[in-house]
C-alpha cells in the first residue's frame, strides 16, 4: 500500500504520541510473532484504539534500538501480501491491518 499511517514517524519510533503498550517492535520479519501482536492489537480489550507493529526496528526494553536494522527491500511486498493473507486465513474475524514502508536512516521498515 502506499498511503501513509496517520502519525508522524518520529514521534512513533520515540515514543512521544503513542504509549508504549501500543507500539510493538520487530527486529525482523516473523509471521508468527507478527500474526499474534496483530491479534493482540485487533482485540484491543483496553480500547485503546489498538496499536503499532514496527518491523525492521529492533527493541531492547520497550524501546526502539536505532538506527533500524531494515527490511530487505525486495522482499517488502511478498511480506505485505504475506501480512493480508495472515489476516484473511489465520485470523477471525478477518483482520487486514494498513501498512507502509518508511525509509529511517537510509533503511526501509514496515509499519502496521
């Protein structure tokens, strides 16, 4: 997808906007690991409004590590399309998240 997320980067990765119990850091691609803070945040039980996945961006005690580690930029549409078939086949209700890719300090990441 190319829309952008409606929150501005740099206040995503340092935290100022958006509590830290809504942003979840992902160093890497993992879809089950990824599949699972989707089902988290869709539930959103606290009403929060459900929350962030930054893939590309390692964490180290709930804080981003940066600059990012990056995603392969060849691979990031077979991993957005990996993504809505996640939340077409894994999860019910059907869950289709918004996602983009940003370029941080000269590497591409994916936000959900």
């Amino acid at each position: 997808m190319t829309t952008k997320l409606p929150i501005n980067l740099a206040d995503l990765l340092r935290q100022r906007t958006v509590e830290g119990e809504r942003i979840e850091y992902k160093a890497g691609w993992n879809p089950e690991s990824v599949l699972h803070t989707m089902c988290a945040f869709a539930n959103d039980f606290h009403n929060l409004g459900g929350g962030y996945i930054v893939i590309g961006v390692e964490e180290k005690n709930g804080r981003p590590v940066l600059p990012p580690k990056g995603v392969d930029p060849d691979n990031l549409d077979a991993i957005q399309k990996e993504i809505l078939n996640l939340g077409h086949h894994a999860l019910l209700p059907s869950y289709h998240p918004l996602s983009t890719s940003y370029v941080v300090e000269g590497k591409p990441v994916l936000i959900l």
